[in-house]
C-alpha cells in the first residue's frame, strides 16, 4: 500500500507530462517571441492565436490605418490639401517623413501612399487638418469611429501615432480597425505598394522622394540576406515603431481565398539578432494557412426555403426566404461535417401582406464552437395582401359566367327540343 501512494504523485506527474505534449501538439509546438500576439481569420473574425491581445500598448505608425479610413470615408482622392507650418514641423526630431514642404498642395492619394508606404508622419498632420480642422477634432473622430467598429480599449490623440502617454490600443482593437479597412479596395491597393514616388508640386520641384515600403514582409528583393523577411502571401498593412512601442504591426496574408490578420505589439529581437515581429508574423500565418479552412454554409444572396405567407393573394402567397450575407465558418482543416449542422431560423412573428421585397423579416444563426454566424433574413419578392373587395368582384364574375354558360346551354337545349318537334309534326303530316 505504501508502494503505491509513492507511485501515485509519479504518475500524476506523468498525466500532466503527457497532458501538456498533447496541448504542444495540438498547437503545432506553436512558439511566438513577442509579448503582444493575435492572429484571426479577416472575413469571420474568429481569433485563432493570441498572447495578452486585450492588454494595452502603443500602436506607434499602426494608429495610420485610422487616420486613412477617416482619410478614405471624408475625402474624394482627387481632393487638394494643403501642409501648414504646424503639420509639418510639430513632428518630432527623428520621426519618419516625407519632405513634405510648407505650403505644399498635395491630393489625397498622394497623401494616403506616403502616409501607409513611407509612414509620414506630416502627412497624417495634413490629412487631419484638412478633414476636421485640427489634430485635436480629428483624434475626437478617431475614437468615435474606434466605438462604431467595437474597440474595447482605444484612445488616439493624435493622427500619426507619435508617442504620448493617452495614446493607446491593444491589439484586438488594431485587429478589428485592420479589418475594416481592408474592406476598401484603395486602401487594400495602397498597402500592397512596395515603391512609391511623391511627384513634383508646387514647392517641390524634383522627383527625388522616392520611398519603399516599411513593411518588411512585402520586401521581395531585400538585398540584406540575413534581414530578409519576404512572405509571399503577405498583403500589407501597416508596421510601427517608437522607443516606448518597440516594433509593431499590424500584418495581412491570403492565400487560396482565405485572409489572415495578426497583430504584434511591443515587439524586440531574438537571441540571434532577428526581428521577433517579423519572425512572429510568419510563423503565425504558416501555422494558419496549414491547420485552417473555411467551409461556406450558406451563399450570399441564396434561397433558404419557401414559405406562404397569411392574408396574401394567391399569386403571391409563396414567398423565397433569402440568406442576405455569405456565412462562412472557420474550421481545423481534420475537422468533422459540417453538413448537418442544424440553424436557428427566427422569422418575423407578425409576417403577414402585404411584404416589400428585400425587406428583413428575420435571421437565421449558426452556433459553431460557442461562436455565433448569423445573417439577416429577406423578402424575395414583393407579397401583395389579398383585397376583399377584388376577392367578391372576382366570384361575382365568376357566378356571371357560369350564369350565361348556363343560359347558353339552357337556350341551345330549347332550340334542340323545338327542331325535335318540328320534325315530329313533319313526319305526322305525312
């Protein structure tokens, strides 16, 4: 007995032992050096990796991504701004630029390429200058736009993401402001550019500023053989940096379809000298584009079935219930069928004509892993309620022409019994 409580805490020891191998392989031995990691897929959202991702950090340049999608949703791109004393030369000593002159008019897609390739810090300035006035009133409408997208715990003070104790995110916020704002086919188009050249202006007269992008991922030809940290399915975003920050970035890859994201803040280096946001960011991609999939449960625009619809005319009675948004679900590539997973279909209570094309009248849920996946639920075709008035006129009509099919046939008898007797009284004459 006594044998045996001695063998007891051996092998839980062992249990835990093997418990935690399970977990590492469960995880692919999945190892990040940077203290601040989130990885999720863009389309869904679903979080597949994260490290302290609702801690606050510095955002440092990754706070751009807001200025552009103010920039992109305030602005047409062929608009003028013109860079006051105050944009340009209120960024501090040793802060990114790009030789942006005082007095300078520039268009806003001259400003949002330098402002998300070169990471200038004027131009962000210039940009909220001439959206809201000041730097102040446009850092008020960065945190409203931060609220309208779901950030937990943002704060922005400024357009550019220089360094000030108030100035914050965590990376889960940054992941949904990234997101978002790829859903914009130029801001998409801009963050994908490794080269850009700012052509001459009116106080500018060379075309000498000439930047490459900050974002080492993109880098195909890097001429630094050991710093070479190309991605092949990288896509953008944005990178960062400040002494406070460390290296920051707020990164995005596709590949066959599928979109990820992964957010790194605070990031160092490793032991050897290697960029840990850098490294972190491909080992992370690799480990989703591996292990994931997304299985499509539902086609936008599709028919979910067809119902009849109470006090509607007859014509249009039946009603196609459409699915308005593409479900899509991410899932473990060696996960089971998804084919019999039942919806929860919740339709309006008091359905009833007349019904409006298009309009809502319900919405259908996914409940997959304790993550929800839902849509709103449309009218298919417009659904006319039945009239009373139109319901008698129709029967009346119908009565009338039964009534005359009857006297047709009434009269048409007559006629026949008559041509009978005609003929009797011939052949009785006779």
């Amino acid at each position: 007995m006594k044998r045996l409580k001695k063998l007891v805490p051996i092998f839980l020891a062992l249990l835990i032992i093997l418990h935690c191998k399970i977990i590492l392989a469960n995880t692919n031995d999945l190892v990040t050096y940077s203290p601040t990691c989130l990885l999720v897929e863009s389309k869904t959202g679903k979080i597949i990796y994260e490290k302290n991702a609702y801690e606050k950090c510095y955002p440092a340049s990754t706070t751009k991504i807001m200025t552009a999608i103010l920039t992109l949703e305030y602005c047409k791109l062929t608009d003028v701004a013109t860079a006051s004393y105050e944009a340009v030369f209120s960024v501090p000593v040793g802060y990114t630029n790009a030789n942006i002159q005082v007095g300078e008019e520039l268009t806003i897609n001259q400003l949002l390429h330098v402002l998300l390739i070169q990471s200038a810090n004027e131009a962000a300035n210039v940009l909220a200058e001439h959206i809201a006035g000041s730097v102040e009133s446009f850092s008020t409408m960065m945190n409203s736009k931060a609220v309208e997208l779901g950030c937990l715990n943002t704060n922005f003070v400024n357009p550019n993401g220089v360094h000030n104790t108030n100035h914050y995110s965590t990376a889960y916020d940054l992941s949904l402001i990234g997101r978002y704002a790829m859903q914009n086919e130029t801001f998409r188009q801009i963050v994908a550019t490794t080269i850009y050249t700012l052509p001459a202006s009116n106080k500018y007269p060379k075309n000498d500023r000439v930047f490459a992008t900050t974002n080492p991922l993109l880098r195909e030809n890097s001429s630094d053989k050991v710093d070479n940290y190309y991605y092949e399915y990288a896509t953008g975003i944005k990178t960062g940096y400040t002494n406070p920050a460390k290296n920051c970035i707020v990164a995005s890859s596709e590949k066959d379809g599928i979109e990820y994201i992964v957010v790194i803040l605070g990031a160092g280096t490793t032991e050897n000298g290697l960029s840990a946001r850098n490294l972190d960011c491909k080992t992370l991609f690799n480990y989703a584009f591996e292990n994931y999939t997304v299985k499509t449960l539902h086609e936008g625009n599709s028919t979910l079935k067809s119902i009849k619809i109470p006090k509607a005319s007859s014509s249009t009675k039946n009603l196609n219930i459409i699915v308005e948004n593409e479900i899509s679900v991410l899932v473990k590539k060696d996960s089971a069928d998804f084919a019999n997973i039942t919806p929860t279909v919740e339709l309006n209570s008091d359905l009833h004509a007349p019904i409006t094309q298009n309009t809502v009248i319900g919405k259908i849920t996914y409940t997959i892993d304790g993550n929800e996946y839902t849509s709103k639920l449309l009218a298919g075709a417009n659904v006319l309620e039945s009239n009373g008035i139109t319901t008698f006129l129709s029967i009346a009509s119908i009565l009338i022409v039964l009534f005359l099919l009857n006297k047709l046939l009434g009269s048409n008898n007559k006629n026949k019994k008559k041509r009978r007797r005609q003929k009797y009284k011939k052949r009785v004459l006779k």
